[in-house]
C-alpha cells in the first residue's frame, strides 16, 4: 500500500482524501471546520482525526492540498470590448480558479476606482487590444491602476505592442507580462495567462491567507481549489494517454455562496446553417455564478427563478416562499429538519442548478436574413455533452439528487438554451473530485481510475 493524503482547504471546511495509489483505491474521506482565522493547522488536525475513525493511523508518503480558503483568489479582470478581449480575460481568470468579482471594459472611471479600491482584489488582470491593434485602452487603464493605494499583483495580457509602456507605467508595482489572451481577432490564448494567475495565488496570495502556517503538515498548496476541479472534469472526460476518459461531460459544483459550472466540451455549431457571435469559448470552460447559491447567495436563486416557480416546485404555499428563503439567508448553517423545509430547499437546488447551467450554456436565436433562416449560436453548444457530473454538499447530502440535477438538462420550454440533451447523471458522492485533481499532478493514472470507478462506474449502477 501507498498511501496519500489530499487537503482542500475550503471557507467553510477543511476536506481530506486518503488513497492508496498502488490499488487506485480511496481508503477514507473526513471534513472538519476550517481554522483559517487562527492556525490553519487546527482544523487539518481535526480532520484528519475524524479520518482515522475509518482508516486508522496512517504513515502517508505524500501530502498535497488546494485551497480555496477565506474566500479564495478575488480578482477582477479588465478588457477593451465586452464581447471580445474582457470576454477572453474573464475566461482566462475562471479557468485559472480564480472567483472574478467584476470584468471592465474600455476605459476605467474614477468611478471604477473608488470600486476596485473598495473591493480591494488580491490579483488584476488587464488586458486590451489584439497584437498590433489598439494601445491607447490598454495604456490609459495602466495609468489608472499605476494610482492604487497598495501593491495589488497586476498581469498584463494585452497587445504585446503595448505591456512593456505599461509595466514602465506601473514602475515599482508588482507586475507580470504574459502572452496576449487575444492576439487575433476572436483567437483566444487564455492558457500562458491560466498559469501565471495560478503562480501568484501559490507565491503570494496562500501566504496572505495563513495557509504557509500547513508547511509541516503538507508537501505544499498545489493549486487553488476550483483550478484542481477543472483539472479532474478534463481528466475523467479525456482520459491519460491509453486510458479512455468517459467523453464530453458538464460538472456542476452547487455551493451555499456560488454555484460553479464547468464545461469540457468543444460546443461548436450542430450544423451548417448556423453561425457563431462572438468568441469560440475554450474547450475547458469555467464559470461561477456568484448570486446563485444555497444559503449565503439563496436570495439569488429566488430573484432569477421567480416565487411562483420556486412555490410550484416545491408544492408549498406561493405566500409562504419569501419568508422560507429569508429564514434559509439568515441561518446559514440550517439543516432542514421538516418537510415543508425539505421540500424548499429541494426547489432552491433545482432552480439553482437550472440557472447556473443555463448561464453557462450557450443560446441560440433565429434570425432571417436575405438567404433565408440563419441561426445565431452564442457560447458552447452543450446538447449532445454524454453526462452530467453533479457535486458540493449541496447537491450530494441531498435525498433526491438526481431529480434536483436533471435541471440541468435541455428543456423545450427554453429552446434557445443549449444545454445537455439527453446526458446521463454522474454523482460525486465521497465529495472526492478536488482531490483527484490534486492527485492528478503526480499520479494521473490512478486519479482517472479512481474517478471512473467512484463516479462513472458508480453512476451507473444506481
């Protein structure tokens, strides 16, 4: 036996993995609340304890941990046009697990200033401008930010004619020049950029969150969490080398603050006759949806779903819906202990699960012109996506998990959303998707084969 432990530092709680990965096989799971605000240690400690119960004392080989502690990566990201280079700069962030609070387009205002100041992000990426194209956004935005009030990690991933008179702009700050996110005209070049943001949070931001102080107990803080998410969705869904992934799929990661969506599929256009607006989104795509969650953001789902909806769902009393999802935004850490509780926290997941996927979907809208009809496809075109992979405590502590994740699937309701059509549901059930992620940098063959038996060989069985 080889045993492993794996560490996600969560807000919330500290999760850790134990796998043996001679036999691919997890040996234990346990979670423990995370001691960010005094020694980060303490709750590692707790948990690892709490794992002991089922595996006994353990000399592991290797300790590797992610983290999303204290909130994670707060970032925000800055572009030229909306559509185009803040598109590719949001996407480029998302990817790299960061949490974007807000993305900017054209030129900042006192305004956005006062905003970013008051936001006070722990990394900026500004960006602007294809290569050889537009330099004045770029180096009018450098000259803003060069006014901060504190030493805030900015790459620049714009116009290679312009990063070096912005890194001279930005003098005496900390500054990093990547390879433009967009250096042709909806050509997107997000990864150089995915890689430097990840080398800040590892450099810089783990040792501002305390998360230095887990030196002794762990081999070092990989990556942040939702990166080590994004890294296990393309693992099980392409494989490793001669070992097959499962195919196309979209994750769905239901939080009590944010909702992630991920999406590992090409999403192209289904036919001739339809063409695409906008930006070929990556083959491995992020979003969060940071309004949309089970307790700290559930006023959220309640303004996107709608009472009537949310009521319908639930088979509770339309009056009643506003004052179960006020009760549910005060008590964070409430467990429905009544039906009629059950019932609203079923239809908050439901309506959290469809809104998130909806917006990471791409649309399609008809349009008629001189040929005739024409369909215009925004984002991915995730119908023909083989399954659908649901986690987060959410999601799976829930007693009707693959009814709530079905929400997720393509609805002739909606018609112009293109979500997964007839995609199979895939439950993380031992919450172990980070971890394989984790473990996927050093002993990617047994990350794969652990996920296919626990998730897919799993899903199907039930």
């Amino acid at each position: 036996m080889k045993p492993v432990l794996l560490v996600d530092f969560g807000s919330t709680n500290t999760k850790v993995t134990a796998v043996d990965v001679e036999r691919c096989e997890i040996l234990g799971t346990a979670a423990a609340y995370t001691t960010v605000e005094t020694d980060i240690n303490h709750g590692l400690h707790d948990a690892i304890k709490i794992l002991e119960q089922t595996t006994g004392p353990l000399e592991y080989e290797e300790r590797y941990a992610c983290s999303s502690a204290a909130g994670g990566l707060k970032m925000i990201s800055i572009g030229l046009v909306p559509e185009l280079t803040a598109q590719a700069a949001k996407e480029a962030s998302l990817g790299a697990g960061a949490k974007v609070w807000k993305t900017y387009s054209f030129n900042l205002t006192k305004g956005d200033m006062k905003e970013i100041e008051a936001y006070h992000p722990d990394i900026i990426l500004l960006t602007g401008g294809t290569d050889g194209g537009n330099t004045e956004c770029i180096l009018y935005n450098a000259k803003m930010l060069s006014e901060l009030s504190y030493d805030c990690p900015i790459v620049l991933a714009g116009n290679r004619c312009a990063v070096d008179e912005c890194q001279e702009i930005l003098e005496g700050r900390t500054t990093y020049i990547c390879e433009n996110v967009m250096p042709r005209l909806g050509e997107l070049n997000i990864e150089p950029t995915q890689k430097q943001i990840r080398e800040v949070f590892l450099n810089r931001i783990v040792q501002g969150k305390g998360l230095s102080k887990a030196s002794d107990l762990v081999s070092g803080i990989i990556m942040p969490t939702p990166s080590a998410m994004l890294t296990a969705m393309e693992l099980l869904s392409d494989g490793w080398e001669e070992h097959q992934g499962i195919g196309e799929l979209v994750g769905v990661d239901l939080g009590g603050a944010t909702t992630d969506v991920y999406s590992i599929a090409e999403g192209s256009p289904a036919n001739m006759a339809t063409v695409m607006k906008g930006i070929q989104e990556p083959y491995a795509k992020r979003s969060v949806e940071g309004d949309i969650g089970m307790r700290y953001s559930v006023q959220g789902i309640l303004e996107a779903v709608g009472d009537r909806r949310l009521a319908r769902i639930a088979g509770v009393n339309r009056q009643k819906v506003a004052g179960l999802v006020e009760y549910l935004a005060t008590h964070t850490n409430y467990i429905p202990d009544n039906e009629e509780m059950e019932k609203m926290d079923f239809a908050l997941a439901c309506g959290a699960v469809e809104t998130a996927v909806a917006r990471h979907a791409g649309s399609l809208e008809q349009v008629y012109t001189p040929c005739g009809l024409t369909y215009l496809q925004s984002g991915k075109d995730l119908r023909r996506v083989k399954y659908v992979v649901v986690t987060g405590g959410a999601l799976i502590h829930a007693k009707h998990t693959e009814e709530i994740a079905k929400y997720a699937l393509y609805k002739e309701s909606t018609p112009g959303s293109l979500r997964p059509e007839n995609a199979e549901i895939l439950i993380d059930r031992k919450y172990i998707l980070a971890a394989m992620g984790l473990l996927s940098q050093h002993y990617p063959e047994a990350a794969l084969e652990i996920m296919k038996k626990e998730i897919a060989y799993y899903g199907h069985q039930e």
